[in-house]
C-alpha cells in the first residue's frame, strides 16, 4: 500500500484469512479510492503458502458412492431376497426327503432286531428315532404313521428293557436277578396252593396264579438268544476235552435255585462229574459244569498252553430256560440255563 493511508485488517468469516484494507478516502483530499463510498479492492494477507480451507472441501455437487445409490441397492436386494428364498425352498425339501428316508431304515432295523426277538436292540433303534426326530414335522403322512408305530413299539418294550438286569459278564449277578424276578410267581403259586388246599371250590387265588403263570412265560420266553461271557475255570483236561467250571455255577435263595450249564449237556445232570457242593455263602462251588471238546471248540495248540486252576472266558449264547417255579407244591423251585459254547477267550488272571 502507498504511505500515506490508514490501513485496518480485516478476517473473512468463511474462510477465516485476514485480509489488510486501506481506508476508503484519502485523508489529505478526503475522496473515496475506489469512486464509490465504502467499497475497497485489497488482497488476501500471504498465508504461508497453505491453500485456504475451502479449497481442501469437497465440492458441494460431487456424487455418491454407486453402491450407496437407492436404485443400485433395490435392483440387487430383490434377486438376492429370491435367490435365497429358492435355495431355502430347495433344502428345505431336501430336508424333509432325508427325515423321510431315514424314518423307514431305523424302524426297519428295530422291526428286524424285534423278529429276532432282540429286545435291547430293538428299543435302542425305536428310542434313537423318536429322539433324533424330536418335534420335527416329517411332513407326509407315511413318515408319521412310521412314526407313531415306532412310538408304540417303542412304549410297549420300554418296561421289559427297564426290568432287565441280565449281566452279560457277571453270571452271579444274573442269577440273583432271576431270583429276583422268580419270587412273585412263587408266591402266587404258594397262595393258590393253599387255597385249594383249603377249600377247592375257591379260585380266587387260582385265577391269579394264571394271570402270573403267563407274564412269567413270556418273560422266560424272551431271554433265549442272549450272548454272555462268564469266567470259568478249568478243572480238568484230557486228551479229548478240556472241562471247565462257570463260577458261579449256581446260586441259591429264598428256596430258589438259579444254576447254568453249558454244552454238551450230560444226560444226567447228577452225574459224577457234574456234582456241586453248596457253600455256606449260598453259591455253588462246581466240579464241572462245562466241556471244550478239543479240536471242535479248542485247537489242540490252545489247549497245551491251559492248566488246571486256569481261568478263561467262555463265549456262548443262551439257547432255552426251564423253570419248575410256576408249578403247584413245589417247595424249592429251580430256574436252569442252558448255554451253547460258542468259543473261547485267551486266559486272563483271576
């Protein structure tokens, strides 16, 4: 600015630079500068060479991301939205398709266990079903009649699984369970005893002997076809047969008897070899009460390497029951298993 004017600064509010102006007359004639009153021209103060803040903003008019364009996110969202829903759609058939599938092999396999009278089996299929299932809706009506008679097969066979306690390993705890089981049909038969000893023209106590004398068959009826492997002893080889010994061959209580044996059966099961001493203790201490006939059920190479006293498993199914426990006057009833051998395990310590 020439000498001799008043300057004054002054800063924009907008862009917040100071700008230096000259007064707006001459103060030696007192006319304005520029010609008209109060209007000045004067350039911005130097600022370091930083552009002003205005020019580091956007322009007001500049577009928006594409993908934030409301007629870009509606175009791709409705094919997306049907995409999904027909994928959905698809599964969803798969889905029920696959339940459907699945219904009929499982109940297939528990129908089959059931024919072959596999009772633990046979829940275990119809009880994994029912519970992988669930609530779900199988949708068709095949797969919910399947279903249902799963459900009803599966409630029918549900007490005698929750009542058996037969020990596939231990045989003494097997035998006290049938004793167990034995005791409300011996006293159904005591009580119809006495009553027609008492008077013959009763059949109170009759009838329900026979209410029980059936339940007791068809409990007797579904325990064949159970596999065990119970310890047993040897007590005697010879050159054509290896002897062995279940212990415990039998257990006695309550004046009930349980007691196995396993075959050959001999023809006369007090014959000398088979006799058994009971011990105070209740159990049966047995000289023998099974055979490996060597080269049948034992090579001769297995049987070199057995001692006396030695222990092993025997391996075998249960092949029939017989019980007296049902049959009038019957004062010490016995319950006798009879076992098919069906191999042997390697000698374990005992």
């Amino acid at each position: 600015m020439p000498d001799g004017y008043n300057h004054s600064s002054v800063k924009c509010p907008g862009c917040h630079n100071r700008f230096t102006i000259a007064e707006s007359s001459n103060p030696q004639s007192g006319e304005p500068l520029s010609g008209r009153q109060g209007v000045v021209s004067a350039p911005p103060v130097e600022s370091g060479g930083a552009p002003p803040e205005t020019e580091r903003q956007p322009a007001p008019g500049s577009r928006r991301p594409f993908w934030k364009d409301p007629v870009v996110l509606i175009g791709t969202s409705i094919p997306t939205i049907i995409l999904i829903a027909f994928f959905g759609y698809l599964h969803f058939q798969w889905s029920k398709e696959h339940l459907r599938q699945e219904i009929i092999r499982v109940k297939g396999q528990g129908d089959k266990y059931l024919a072959n009278k596999d009772i633990g089996r046979a829940f275990e299929r119809y009880d994994s079903l029912l519970r992988w299932v669930g609530n779900s809706d199988p949708g068709d009506g095949q797969s919910q009649s399947a279903l249902e008679s799963v459900r009803r097969s599966r409630d029918r066979l549900l007490p005698e699984v929750a009542a058996d306690n037969f020990d596939t390993r231990d045989p003494e705890v097997t035998f006290r369970w049938l004793i167990q089981e034995a005791l409300p049909i011996k006293e159904s038969s005591k009580a119809s005893d006495d009553e027609h000893f008492n008077n013959p023209l009763r059949k109170d106590s009759y009838d329900a002997h026979k209410v029980d004398e059936k339940k007791w068959e068809q409990f007797l009826k579904r325990l064949p076809g159970k596999r065990i492997t119970w310890p047993a002893r040897i007590e005697r080889i010879t050159g054509e047969e290896v002897d062995f010994a279940c212990f415990p061959e039998g257990v006695r209580e309550k004046d009930i008897t349980v007691k196995v044996q396993f075959d050959p059966y001999p023809a006369e099961y007090e014959d000398e070899n088979w006799r058994m001493e009971i011990l105070h203790h209740g159990t049966y201490r047995p000289h023998c009460n099974g055979k490996l006939i060597i080269g049948r059920d034992i090579s001769l190479d297995a049987a070199r390497t057995l001692d006396r006293k030695t222990w092993i498993h025997i391996e075998g199914t249960l092949e029939r029951v017989e019980s007296d426990v049902a049959k009038p006057y019957t004062s010490y009833p016995d319950i006798r298993l009879y076992v098919k051998t069906t191999g042997v395990l390697v000698p374990v310590a005992k």
